[in-house]
C-alpha cells in the first residue's frame, strides 16, 4: 500500500481528497456507528495524543535504571549509574538521575511507566525497527499507512481538516503517513508559510486559490489544487498565529525539543482541532562513550517533557492530552568495549497525562533468560497502542492495529 | 470500463493495480466501491500537432521543454520528434567512482576501540560523500536536457526496481546500481530484469544474502513477483516459496561484487507457476517472462507512469501483446505511446501533478537557468523525493498525494530561492533540513499584531532575514542523530551546502527584461502571457492569465512606469518580473504537467 517518503518530510497528500463523497450511503453509516471520544471532526477541543518518539535506541536500562539488580551492576561499567544517584522508585529501580521533573510526574501520579516494551522476532535494524513500530505491524511500511495514519481513517473515515494530525521537527516519522489524513509538518510554526517579499504578491497568491469556472488543461485537478492552496494559506494562518500568541504557563528550555514541545502545546492550546501531535528528540544511538551523550539526552528529555507537562497541568486542553513516549529498541544488557552500548530489544515507554494512572505497568524483563544477550520483551507496544486507542481516543483499536492487544491500565 | 475492475475495490490490491490517482485509492481506502471513477474514455482526440501537444510530449517524455524547442517541435512533426527521444542517445561524460573498501574485520579488531569507530566513520563518511557527489551528477544530466528520455527512463526505473540507502550501507552499490539502470533505460526490460537479480545494491537491498538453501529468506522472491514481474493476484504464496529457492545462494563476496555461493544454493526440484524442474535465478526469470502477467504488469506501470492515469484494461492488454512480440524491448513500446492518440487526450494532458524531481527540474529547464544540482537534490528531497531514498520497495506513489499544504508553499518557497526572491533560511526553517539544536527567535511581539491586521502572512515580511540568529552565526553542534534519521543528517549538509551558494552570491543567470523583450512583448498583457506560457507545464486558464497581468499592470502603475515602458525600467522592471515570475512558479497550476 502507502508508503511516501515526502511523509518523512512533509506527511502525505492533503485535502485534495476532500471534495470527493462517497457513493455507497452504508458505508458513511458504519464510519458513522463508532464516534469516537475525541469527538467529531469539528470539536475544538478533543481528546489528543502526543506522540514522542525517542530516535536512535533509547538505553531503557540507563532511564530507569535496575540498580538493586546484580547483572545489571556487572554488566555495566562506564554506562552504569550508581544506586545512590538514580531517582529511587523502589529497591529495585529508579530513574536516571537527570530525570528530576519527570520523577516529580511521577510521584504526582501522572507518569505511567510500561516496562519491558518490544515486539517478537525484534529486528535491530533502526530504519527497519522503526517501521514496525511506524506501523505496529511486523511487516513495516510493506503491510501499509502509518498507525496514526489508520487511526484517523478509523475515526473519522474521510473527513479531515489540515490540522488533524500535526508533525513538528527534523522530519515526520512514518506513522503519520496517510494519504486520507495527510500530517502537517514544520520544523518550527513561523517556517509553514509561503514567503514573499511584498504584500500585494501575498494578495495574489491568495486570489490563485479561487476556483474557476473555465474549461482547461487538468480543470478537475486544478480545482482541488486550488483548495490546497486555499487550505494552506489557512492552515498555516492558524499555526502561526497560534504559536505566535502562544502564554507559556511552563519555561522552556531553549532546544529544538523545547521548542518543538513550546508549538505542541500552543497548537493544543489553540483549539484548532488537532488531534495528534507528534514530535521527536533524536540522538540516541549511544555506541561509545555513552554516558555523557545519554546524560544529555535526558537532561533535554526531562527540562522539554516536563516543561510541556508543567505548561499543560490545570488548564483544561491539558486534561484532553496524553503523551507517549518511545524508541525504536532498547540497547544490549552488556556493555560493549568503547564505554557504550549496541543495538538491543526491549525498553521501557512512557505515558503521561494529568488523566493518566501512573506508577509501573507490564512487568520488568529479566535480566537472566536473555536471548542473544538481549532482554526479552514483556509487552508488546501495541498493547500500549491500543490501550490508547481504545481507552484514550475511544477509537477501536482493532481497525487501526488488526489485532486485539491485552489492555493496560494506563487510562 | 476500469470502473468494474474488482481489482480496485480493496486499498491494497487497489494500489498494487499501479500507480493511480490519490482519489481512486482514497476511495478504496474507505472500502467503497469505485464507481464515481469517471470514465476512461480514450476517444480520438484530434490529433493537432501544436505547441500544446510538444510541451506535452516533454513534459512526460522528459522533464518539460524550453520555448525554443517546442518551436523546433511543432517544425519538425509528430513522427519526427518521437523518433529522435526514442532513439537519439547523447554522449554522455562518464562520472568516475569506485568501490570504496569496507575497513577489514580483522585488522580493525587488532585496533583500540575509538580507532576501529574512527575508520568505520572515514569510510562511511567518503562513501556518503561518493553518492552526495554522483547524486549530483545525475541532476546536472536531468536538467541537462541533452538525453531526456532516457533521464525520465532512468527515474522511472529507479522508483520501479528500488533499493534505498536505508538499507544498503555500502553506498557505491547504488551508483552501480544506477549505472546499471541507465545502461538498460531503454534497452530490454527482460535483460533489465535478469540484471536486478545479480545486482549487488538490491540482493543486499530486499536479504537475499541471507537466503539460503534450507533456510530461505522470500524477501526478493516476494517482491519480484509482486512489484517486479507480475502483480498481486497472478501468482500464489507457493510460487513466492518456491521462487525464493530459486534464488537461493545468490549474494555477494566481501568486495560487494555479485556472488552465487554454490553450496548455499538449493538445487532440488520447484514448482513455478505449473513448470517444474531444478531452476535457479535465470530458470526463473525466463518462467516470469513468459507469463502475460508481466507484460501486462510492465505496460500498465509504464503507462499508468507517462500519462498519470491508470490505462483501461483493453489498452494494457494491447500494449501487453506488444511488448511481448518485440521481446521487452521498451524504443518500439515507448515510440508507440508517444504516437498514441490517446497520449495526448485531455484526460491526460496538463493534468498530471509534477513530482518534486520534476518540479526542480522542470523549473531550471523552463527558466533556462542552470541551477546547482544541490539545490534541485535538496530541494527534492524537501518536497519528499530524495534520490537513492526511496520509501519504501515500492517506490514512490505519483501524483496528488505529492502535493500537501505544506509542500505546496514549499514548492513556491524553492522556486522563489532559485530566482533569488526568497532567503534560504525563509526556505529550510519549515524543513526537515533545519536539524540544529540552535535556540530559535521567538516572534517578536509586534508580530501578532501585525498578523491580525488582514495580511496575517505578511506578518513578518518586513523582518529583515538578517535578523535571524542561523544568519549571525553556524548551527550549534548537535549529538549524532540516530541512524533511523539518515535524511536528517544529509538534510543538514544540504543546507549547509544551500547557505554556502547564497553565501557565494550564486544568483540565477535570468534576465527576463531581455527575454521579454526578445518575444516582442512589451504590454503588461503580453509579458504577462509570455510568463505564464514560459513559465507553465501547462496552459493556464483565462482567470489564472487575467490576474497575472492585473497583478503586473498594479505593479507597474505602483513603480510610476507607463504600459509599455516596463522593459526599459532596468533593475526596477527585473525586480517586478521576478515577482511575477515568483508568483507564476507559486501557483497550483505550477504544479502540474
């Protein structure tokens, strides 16, 4: 099926489909049957999932750290991180020491963690991994559109707004991929714009938008090229402006996450129907020398994430927001010889929300029975997927992941 | 009538019929029957040999047409034009690379670790950098013009027989790859094909390295059939299976040269689609020839490709038998396209949305510019098309999906940057290429004022670029991305790289006072017209010429220059051109071909 590189880029095709009905009657009944808790497509304020993805292999054994456990004590030197420093959960366990407002989340309640998190046969291949967790099938981009993307054809079938499903940052992931409900995608609000020099070149490019009545080449195209084009000058209205007048409640770090995090919740914010919004910190690929780079990581995690969490708490747009975080594997349970870590298999995700049942979900993968040197998961992500789906979107997660995953109470 | 194809009537059969427009598979995505498709009727359209039908032919044929050559097209006939883009091959200077030699395991292991990191990194980095270089290459002859045909052929190939640098980390093997493409372009598919299945780049690319003789991996045997040869539907799970024996043992030996290993290979007896015996990889090839699936499967990608619609059943099969009788040879099938009154039916002219690729290149070709082959590269892969990258095996998905509200202002931001009316940074800040953790300006206060006062988008225009910090001073050092963001740190040196030309003072070479006057247009209606059909794929509709001139006749009137004087205005009347022209690259209809 879908695939679409320009999703890593700019996400999928556009409202070009939207003037197009549908012809069988039965089949806007049945989209019509399973409404979903994030409301229909004009509710200013649905329920919203923000998705961060965690690029490069996040070291789940350096987020939240087994600290009391043997094997992990032996199997880590330069990347372990003492029992005295780790923000303690419990005798076991405790948070990486950088993870100071995250921990604070999480003692409010509001921090779910689900350990163990993989999927079978694991692949290690980043691009590969990635893809099966773009699209919660083991087949990757081959079994189709980006999970997100067949969560919005499974809430709302065809109709769509610009600003369903927004990416902001380097490039947008595959799971937003849709060619029904195409993401926006901007490195930063002020960027998703037509630049001009001049203001009567803006007023043309704006009257290019209207329809017209005349026979040409390509007319039919053209007309919906045309509301594109009138969407986006929109849609980019809408993002700018809400950026731009965007009150803070939280500070936040001055980074790219930061300021990635800063356009989610001002998109949040302004109520322009968004439903998921995605965003990403990179850098996780900690072969050698690892523990300053994956310090860092965290640090970056912690001062972004919980900012936006800070910035969110007791409005109400921040009751209708979760957050999960993920990577697309966890690193190796031993260390390798340059202070770093290879590519492993399962890692912890993170889901919080003022809405969220915190504290530990799933189970801790054992640090004995190994497969090749590598933890063996304890829940399949699409458990958390669907969980959210089903639970937080009330959207039915079987269409969107093929499949009934065991539910978590996370929500 | 397509209409009733059950084919379409399921997304994922729907897309694997080929490469249909968007709404045809949006609609197949909600599980709908398609029954709105509107009729393809491929009536007779009268076969006018005009500028219209010219532009048309390059625009498909290759990447659009100069103004001059669509005069020498319309001069020299139909018959004439077809035969030189089918058969007229240029000289070509090759571009010299090499295989660049992957550290030794065993000598690396002897070294320190951060040495053995070091010379992985040495490698990877002049192998990346060998591909950043040939990718450039490759979008000189692109926008060259000299050979179009065979550009558009290697481009169709390369989303057709994909291998991506995803997956294939010894970067040279996609050169080889393309180089092996640009020899069949145009030659036989049947040979193309048998080629594929030694190629270093896609064995690697779709594990058949891994496929071996009691443990087979049906990777590639999989997507032959289902994307190289035949289709979903005109085979079974136990072809796949047995194919993949076939192919089992194929690999490549630690230069990266083509390799059977004989032990790995299974040599026991399979049954492929009814024919049984002890085949390998070329027993195969030659059983997939021969089933009608596979000339229909490559007629109808070839089709559906050149006109931008799915072709009706009755053609492909037309079409099929056609390519069968002349061996797969692609001159003789692609010269009967191109001759085809059908190729030129209104259904098909002008109403094919440009990809990215063709897009940038379409724009240099049409502004008759050369422009720097990273800005074309970076540009397409901004507007979602990176060369080498594509997204998935099966390549990229053509037409409207392309176009999304942010690539349509992008696509307008990119054309305004080669004619030096838009800064990069105004450019790459909505892009995948701004990877720096650098800390943006936050707006200015003024700001929101200024975007509630009814020019919302002209809100920060008098913001001078200057002004922003990525100007002042480089990106702040970011950790290593993850490899999953490949593109990421490729986008970062192309910016680097788009910043150094703007910093260079690179400015297209344009003078369209010059131009205008040349054409004999010097009322604001007759320059503006000539911009347009210039400019254009397409023919632009009346509305769309009316308010290109009223915007040219405002500006002029604003500069205090009488109709008429434009042209003599000097920089004043280039500057308003520009804008134009600025604007007519920006349009939707800029979109199309």
């Amino acid at each position: 099926m879908k695939q679409l590189d320009r999703r890593q880029v700019l996400a999928g095709a556009s409202a070009v489909f939207g003037c197009f009905s549908l012809s069988a009657s039965d089949a806007r009944t049945g989209l019509r049957l399973f409404l979903p808790a994030t409301g229909a497509v004009g509710d200013p304020t649905p329920r919203t999932l923000v998705v961060l993805q965690l690029s490069g292999g996040n070291d789940g054994l350096s987020t939240v750290v087994p600290y009391g456990d043997d094997v992990y004590n032996r199997s880590r030197t330069a990347t372990r991180i003492d029992g005295k420093d780790v923000l303690r959960i419990d005798g076991y366990r405790g948070l990486h020491p950088e993870l100071k407002k995250l921990k604070s989340v999480y003692d409010q309640g509001q921090l779910a963690i689900v350990e163990g998190c993989g999927y079978p046969e694991p692949i290690r291949s980043h691009f590969r991994s990635m893809e099966v967790w773009h699209t919660a099938q083991a087949r990757g981009r081959s079994a189709g559109e980006g999970w997100i993307g067949k969560l919005c054809d499974a809430a709302y079938g065809k109709e769509s707004t610009a600003e369903f499903v927004v990416h902001i940052g380097a490039s947008a992931p595959y799971s937003v991929y849709s060619v029904s409900h195409p993401a926006i995608a901007f490195a930063t609000p002020e960027g998703y714009r037509w630049v001009s020099t001049d203001r009567d070149d803006l007023k043309a490019y704006r009257a290019s938008s209207e329809k017209s009545e005349g026979s040409h080449d390509g007319r039919a195209v053209l007309d919906r090229l045309r509301g594109v084009l009138a969407e986006a000058q929109e849609s980019s209205i809408k993002i700018r402006r809400a950026a731009a007048g965007y009150k803070p409640k939280a500070e936040y770090p001055q980074d790219e996450f930061g300021n990635s995090l800063r356009a989610a919740a001002a998109v949040i914010d302004a109520r322009i129907g968004t439903r998921v919004l995605s965003v990403e910190l990179g850098g996780f690929d900690s072969h050698n020398n690892q523990r300053n780079q994956h310090d860092d990581r965290m640090r970056r995690l912690d001062a972004g994430l919980g900012a936006f969490l800070e910035d969110l708490r007791g409005t109400s747009a921040g009751d209708h927001v979760v957050v999960v975080a993920f990577s697309e594997f966890g690193r190796r349970v031993k260390e390798n010889g340059s202070g770093g870590t290879d590519h492993g298999v399962a890692a912890p995700m993170f889901v919080a929300g003022t809405k969220v049942h915190g504290g530990l979900h799933g189970k801790h993968p054992s640090m004995t029975d190994l497969k090749d040197g590598d933890l063996v998961h304890t829940t399949d992500f699409r458990s958390v997927y669907g969980t959210l789906i089903d639970e937080w979107l009330g959207v039915d997660s079987s269409k969107v992941l093929d499949a009934r995953y065991p539910r978590l109470a996370i929500v | 009538m397509s209409d009733d194809r059950p084919e379409l009537k399921t997304l994922r059969r729907g897309y694997e019929e080929g490469m249909k427009p968007g709404w045809m598979t949006t609609l197949a995505t909600l599980g709908v029957l398609v029954s709105a498709a509107p009729a393809q009727t491929v009536q007779s359209h009268p076969s006018t040999w005009d500028a219209r039908a010219v532009e048309h032919l390059y625009n498909r044929a290759g990447f659009g047409a100069r103004p001059s050559e669509i005069e020498a097209g319309v001069a020299m006939g139909k018959a004439a034009l077809v035969e030189s883009l089918v058969t007229k091959r240029v000289e070509v200077e090759p571009f010299f690379w090499e295989r660049i030699e992957i550290p030794d395991p065993k000598a690396l292991r002897e070294l320190p670790a951060d040495e053995q990191r070091e010379k992985q990194r040495e490698f990877r980095e002049k192998d990346r950098r060998q591909l950043l270089e040939y990718t450039g290459w490759w979008y000189d002859r692109l926008a060259s013009g000299e050979d179009p045909l065979r550009e558009r052929m290697v481009l169709f190939w390369h989303g057709f027989f994909t291998s991506s640098v995803e997956d294939v980390k010894r970067n040279w093997l996609l050169i080889q790859q393309n180089q092996l493409v640009r020899d069949h372009a145009l030659g036989s598919y049947a040979e193309l094909l048998s080629a594929m299945l030694r190629d270093p780049a896609m064995l690697t690319y779709l594990d058949n390295q891994v496929n071996r003789k009691g443990n087979p991996n049906e990777n590639l045997a999989r997507e032959l059939m289902e994307l190289f040869s035949l289709g979903v539907g005109n085979y079974t799970e136990e072809d796949v299976k047995e194919a993949a024996r076939a192919l089992t043992g194929r690999g490549i030996n630690r230069d990266g040269e083509y390799e059977l290993h004989p032990r790995q290979h299974d040599d026991g007896k399979k049954t492929i689609l009814g024919k049984s015996g002890k085949f390998d990889g070329d027993d195969l090839v030659a059983i997939l020839l021969k089933q009608e699936a596979c000339s229909k499967w490559v007629s109808k990608r070839l089709i559906a490709y050149f006109e931008g619609v799915a072709p009706t059943p009755d053609r492909v099969a037309a079409y099929a038998t056609f390519l069968r009788e002349h061996d797969y040879q692609l001159q003789p099938f692609l010269k009967r396209l191109f001759l085809d009154p059908a190729f030129y039916r209104d259904e098909v002219v002008g109403a094919r949305v440009q990809g990215p690729v063709d897009f940038m290149v379409g724009l240099s070709r049409r502004l008759g510019v050369r422009v720097p082959p990273i800005v074309l590269g970076g540009g397409s892969a901004l507007l979602g098309q990176r060369l080498f990258a594509p997204p998935s095996v099966k390549g990229w998905e053509e037409g409207e999906p392309w176009i999304t509200t942010a690539t349509l202002m992008q696509r307008g931001n990119l054309a305004g940057f080669v004619l030096g009316v838009v800064k990069v940074d105004d450019v790459m800040s909505g892009s995948d290429l701004e990877v720096s953790d650098a800390p943006e300006t936050p707006m200015a206060p003024g700001e929101p004022g200024g975007m509630d006062d009814g020019h919302p988008m002209g809100g920060d225009d008098a913001k001078p670029p200057a002004a922003k910090p990525q100007d002042a001073k480089p990106p702040a050092a970011k950790p290593k991305d993850g490899k999953g963001k490949g593109g990421g740190q490729q986008g970062s040196q192309v910016l680097k790289e788009l910043r150094r030309i703007e910093a260079s003072g690179w400015v297209a070479a344009l003078n369209f006072s010059a131009r205008m006057a040349k054409a004999g247009a010097r009322t604001d209606a007759e320059i503006a017209d000539r911009m347009v059909d210039d400019l254009l794929a397409i023919r632009a509709p009346d509305d769309t010429r009316a308010r290109m001139r009223e915007f040219l006749a405002h500006e002029r009137e604003d500069a205090k220059i009488a109709e008429g004087k434009l042209l003599d205005a000097g920089g004043e009347s280039e500057r308003i051109l520009r804008r134009l022209a600025h604007l007519v690259l920006s349009l939707p209809e800029a979109q199309l071909e």
